[in-house]
C-alpha cells in the first residue's frame, strides 16, 4: 500500500487517475483528497516511482509506503478499511467503487460521478 501525492494544480487529476487505471503496476486505488492517491502495488516505492518519473518526468510526486500499523488521522472508516487491507483488484466492483458508494461520492470531474 502507498501513498502518492501530487500538486493538482500542476497535474490534473484526471490524468494520474487514467494512469493509475491503465497501469499493470497498480493494482487498486482510491482517491479522498485531492492531490492524494492511496495505491495497490507489488512493486516497491523506488520501482513506482520510476514508473512515475517516466510517465510524469516535470512533475513533482511523492510515494511512501504505507502501513495501518505506522499511521493515524480523521479519514472515513472506508478508507481505513481499505488501508487495512489493501485489495488488489480492478474493475466495476473495485475497493474504490465500494468505498465511493459508501462515503455517497460524487466526483467533481466533468463526466464522472
């Protein structure tokens, strides 16, 4: 499980979204803030982030890892849930889309939501 941030203002959140989407690297994902991704890899934060630097070379990111055992703060019990047990899984039943229809989330991106 990792933690990606990125200055939205500077890269939209569309874009790292269809990334994460499209890459075989990333396994699952969920998005609560903006500029925040928290992300399903077997890769380690090094290989992620030259995944990353490739695909947004002038762009400044920000992975760590992330472990429910080393971290804290005010999230909705979702998103916790899934920190706690990050699933690797893609599609129309994914951990994000439970966790949106929970949290009743409506995205802001035009086309979305």
């Amino acid at each position: 499980m990792f933690l990606l941030g990125f200055s939205p203002l500077m890269l939209r959140q569309d874009t790292v979204f269809t990334f994460l989407n499209n890459s075989p690297d990333v396994h699952n994902w969920i998005s609560l803030l903006p500029g925040q991704v928290f992300f399903v890899s077997d890769k380690t934060a090094a290989a992620v982030s030259d995944v990353f630097r490739q695909m947004f070379p002038d762009q400044f990111v920000f992975i760590t890892e992330v472990s429910p055992f080393y971290c804290d703060g005010w999230l909705p019990q979702p998103i916790w849930n899934f920190i706690s047990n990050p699933v690797s899984v893609k599609g129309a039943d994914s951990v994000r889309s439970i966790v949106e229809k929970q949290l009743r989330f409506t995205d802001p991106t035009p086309g979305r939501g």
